[in-house]
C-alpha cells in the first residue's frame, strides 16, 4: 500500500456560468475539484490550506477512516472550521472501499462549489469485475446559483422558508447548451464505436435528487457508494446527493452525437421549482455529420416515484452472499420529519402560518454544538451534547397520511447523541413522515457502510415488512434515498469507534435539523479504540 500526498489550497476564483461571473470558494482554483486517485489499502495525506475567507472543513463521503473520525471533517462534530490562514492534514486511509467514492465542503453550504471525486481502484495485480474498459470518465453532477452561496444560505436561514432555487443544474461544472448563454459550458465525451467506456457518476447537487439518461444508450451499472454492485441493465439512473454510481456505457449505436441529460425527481413537490435540464454530448469518434437535432433521451417524469423505486431496489451487492449482520444488538426506529417551529424574532418567516421549516430524527431537531463533539468525548467535556437519544415513539400515528394537528409538527431542539457498543450489529428503521410535505430524504452514514434489507411505501409493519428483508444480497451503500412517504431498513456493524454523523443529504434538510449522531464506543483491545488527536487540530 502506498501514501499520497495532496495539496489543496482552499481559495476564491472567479467563475462565469450562465453570462454571469462570480467569486467561488476552490480547491486549487479547480471547479469541480481535483479528482483523487489512489488504490484499495492506500492512504491520502491532503495538506488542507485555507487560503479563502471563510471558515471552511473538508469530509471524505464514504471513506470510512477505521478509528480515525479526527480527519472526518463534518464541522462541530469532529473538529472545529480550518479558519482563513490556518491549516490542517487530514489522513485518509483507504480499507475495503472500491470504486467511486468523493469528497466535499462539510461546513456551511460551501460544498456547493467544494467538492470532488475520490477514485479508489483495484490493488495493484487486481481487476475490475467486469471487463476492462477502453477509457474511463467522472461524471459529477451539480448545482449553480448566480448569486453568492453564502448569501443564498444566509437568505434561507433568515426566511425560515425554502431556499431560492438554484438557477441551473451542472454537468462536471457545465450547465450544458439547453440554458442561456451555456452552449460553450457543456460536457462533451467523446468514445469510439465498439468500445466500453466506465463512467463513475456523483451526485454533488445540494438539495436535488436527479435523474439521469443517454440517449439510445442502455447502461449497466457496476458498483455504487463504494463497492460493487451486480451488473444491472437500465435506461436511466436515480442518484440521489451523496450517491455515487458507477457504470459502463457500450458505444454500440451507430456513430453520431448523443444527448446526456440530468433533470430533477422530486415526487411531485407542491412549490413551483426549476424543472431545467443539464445536457452534455456523447460524440463517437469518425467521419460523419452529426444528426440535427440531436437525440435526445427518454427520462422519468418528475414525480415518476416507481422510476426511483424501481432504480434504487434494483442494486445487488456483486457476491452472491454478503455478511448481512443478523443476531441484532441494537433494534432503533427512528422517524424522519420536516417540521415547522415557532417564528422567532427578527426572522421573517415565509413559511407555513407564519412558522419556519425545521427538521427532525425522532422529533429531535439537531442543534450543532459550539465546540465538537468528537474532542467533548475524548476529553470528557460535559455539556456539549447530552447522551438520551430517544426511542420513539414519543407519539405514535400514521406517519404517512395528512393531515396532521398542528402541534405534532413542532419538534424539539437538542444535541443529542446515541451511543452504540463496539461491534454492536445496529439495524436502523428510518421512517419517513408527511408532517410536512417533502421529497425523499437521502440519508447518510459516517464512519460506515451499511446494507439496505429493505424498503416499501407506508407506514413500517414491524411483523410483516421484515419477512421481505434482503439478508443474502442487499447492497452496500452510504446514502439512501428514504421514500418520502415510506420507510428502509438498514444494517451495519458498528466496528468504528469514535463519533459518527447520520444526517439528511438534502442540505436544506440537514441545516433545518435532520442530523444525529452516534458515539461507537471502544472496544477492549488497543487495535480497537479510537486514535488520539493529531497535534495540529483546528482550536474552536
Ligand atoms: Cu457527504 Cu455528511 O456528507
Ligand atoms: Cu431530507
């Protein structure tokens, strides 16, 4: 196994998209941000350098750091914000994780322009599963506002109501020739007939869910979050943000230019959203003359839910039986809601009757603490979190019919916390709610990856739903899309101690409060317990 060595510089540059031009936070002056490439086993060593002006933290989505949360990133959870002028090295040791992985911005909404892919390929002498392709491209998936996105989080928290709609969606930082002034800024592939090529797709977007197809082109998928899948045959993709997808595309059609295209799923959000359309252009190498228009592909409806379902519930782990953990130590059942609170002074509230949005896991609207939680534990600091994480439920009712009374939507605010045994197998029900109206809630797990069993529509059936579990073949991910009106059911062995995030990928989600934390306590063997702090920790 080998050690990289990677530099980045955080920094403003300025960027045009859509006729207009504005300073972005980078990496490097890059957007998107410089890829990683490592293999199985290695580690990164990233030399952070805030060069920008703003507070900043850097998190690695899905690496699963064994003992090691120090370097995990997510602000006031495992470390204090990287301040303008300061540094810190992070280290990013790779286990078991293949395939396409990424990293972004955990502070703020900065990881909107802050953000890049992390590819981990096959130790050295090893394969691919499949066979090997001709090329192989990143596809990342994001999202453009024209105005500032400090100013656009400071107007959204401010309102207590949605955030302002991103102005366009982005392929690999383009937003591609369907929006004005963008026919330059767009993705262009180019592939060879006959030949194979493995796409590694992320969806860095921050509050969408998307859809995403090639014209004529059928896909098969190969791996996902990290770990590889069975090859499964599609028309299309549902990725939600936080997934990645890996897959490869057979140029087998005959020569000519082909549309790419990625527009927004969000199962029939009753506001007036931005339905636009990221494009980008497979162009199969030869002689000929493009065809005029170019086809263009078939996507699922906006609110095609079957299409996300069907997607989603079609991965497989690659080995025909995995190690589902199924003698169950810690059972938690835990609602997830969009919520409404009390309006407080100076805010305005645009939303419902005069409340702002919040989010919750168990009724409990997470409040981040000012010192972080992981450096509380370690040192035995009282006060920062509180360690009665509560079972539900608190009140029990039909989580997914309408209407509610009022007073069930309010949650409580609280940094709570729940403690977990080393080696502990936790199975997670995470039920979604229609407190208040929302799409599906990609949620994500740090420190772990874990097997989705199961999945369905309504209100769980803790006596029938687990007869349906997946315990042979369930894949292995770091973010689910929840159904917004369902529940899944989730696996995983908590072997890593320290503390953990479990959040909302949807950042509108996650600052409204849709986040918890675990504490994976030590185990008994020194190989078993968490590291101790690196000497240059950012102060909070
Ligand atoms: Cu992709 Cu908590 O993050
Ligand atoms: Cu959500």
């Amino acid at each position: 196994a080998s050690v990289h060595r990677y530099s980045f510089i955080i920094e403003e540059a300025p960027y045009t998209r859509l006729c207009s031009t504005k300073n972005i936070l980078t990496v490097n002056g890059q957007f998107p941000g410089p890829s990683l490439h490592i293999r199985q086993g290695d580690t990164a060593i990233v030399h952070v350098h805030n060069k920008g002006n703003q507070n900043i933290t850097i998190h690695w989505h899905g690496v699963k750091l064994p003992r090691n949360p120090w370097s995990d990133g997510p602000v006031y959870i495992t470390q204090c914000p990287i301040m303008p002028g300061k540094s810190f090295i992070q280290n990013i040791q790779v286990t078991d994780e293949i395939g396409t992985l990424w990293w972004h911005a955990h502070s703020e909404w900065s990881r909107a322009t802050v953000h890049g892919a992390f590819i981990v390929y096959p130790k050295r002498g090893e394969n691919y599963p499949f066979p090997q392709p001709r090329a192989e491209n990143t596809i990342i998936l994001g999202e453009w506002w024209k105005s500032d996105i400090q100013a656009v989080l400071t107007q959204f928290q401010h309102s207590g109501g949605d955030p302002i709609v991103s102005d366009a969606l982005l392929i690999n930082g383009q937003p591609g020739d369907l929006y004005p002034c963008s026919e330059q800024d767009t993705f262009k592939l180019e592939a060879e007939y006959g030949k194979t090529y493995l796409l590694r797709m992320i969806n860095a977007a921050m509050n969408n869910i998307l859809f995403f197809s090639i014209a004529k082109h059928q896909i098969t998928v190969v791996g996902s979050d990290g770990s590889y899948t069975k090859p499964f045959k599609s028309d299309y993709i549902a990725i939600s943000p936080g997934q990645t997808i890996d897959f490869l595309l057979e140029a087998n059609q005959a020569p000519d230019h082909y549309y790419m295209a990625a527009k927004v799923y969000n199962s029939a959000l009753p506001v007036p959203f931005d339905h636009s359309t990221t494009t980008g252009i497979i162009e199969y190498s030869g002689n000929y003359t493009p065809s005029s228009p170019l086809s263009f592909p078939r996507l699922p409806l906006l609110n095609d839910t079957k299409a996300s379902v069907n997607f989603t519930g079609g991965l497989r782990s690659l080995a025909s039986k995995v190690d589902v953990p199924l003698n169950l130590d810690t059972k938690l059942f835990l609602t997830i809601s969009v919520n409404l609170r009390p309006c407080e002074t100076n805010n305005t509230c645009t939303g419902p009757a005069g409340h702002r949005f919040a989010a919750s896991i168990n009724n409990i609207s997470f409040v981040q603490p000012q010192i972080n939680i992981l450096q509380a534990y370690y040192g035995g600091l009282r006060g920062v979190y509180e360690e009665q994480f509560p079972s539900f439920p608190p009140l029990k009712f039909n989580f997914t019919a309408q209407p509610f009374p009022f007073k069930l939507t309010i949650p409580s605010l609280g940094t709570k916390v729940k403690v977990l045994e080393y080696n502990s197998n936790v199975e997670i029900v995470l039920q979604a709610t229609s407190l208040v109206w929302s799409p599906d809630h990609p949620m994500h797990l740090h420190g772990h990856s874990f097997y989705v069993v199961g999945s369905g529509i309504g209100n769980f059936d803790e006596k029938k739903d687990p007869l349906n579990y997946n315990l042979v073949d369930p894949p292995l991910r770091n973010t689910i899309a929840v159904p917004r009106n369902g529940w899944t059911t989730i696996r995983f062995k908590a072997n890593n101690p320290g503390v953990w995030l479990m959040h909302c990928h949807l950042e509108r989600h996650a600052t409204w409060g849709m986040e918890m934390v675990f504490i994976v306590k030590n185990g008994k063997s020194p190989q078993e317990q968490l590291l101790p702090p690196p000497s240059d920790m950012p102060p909070c």
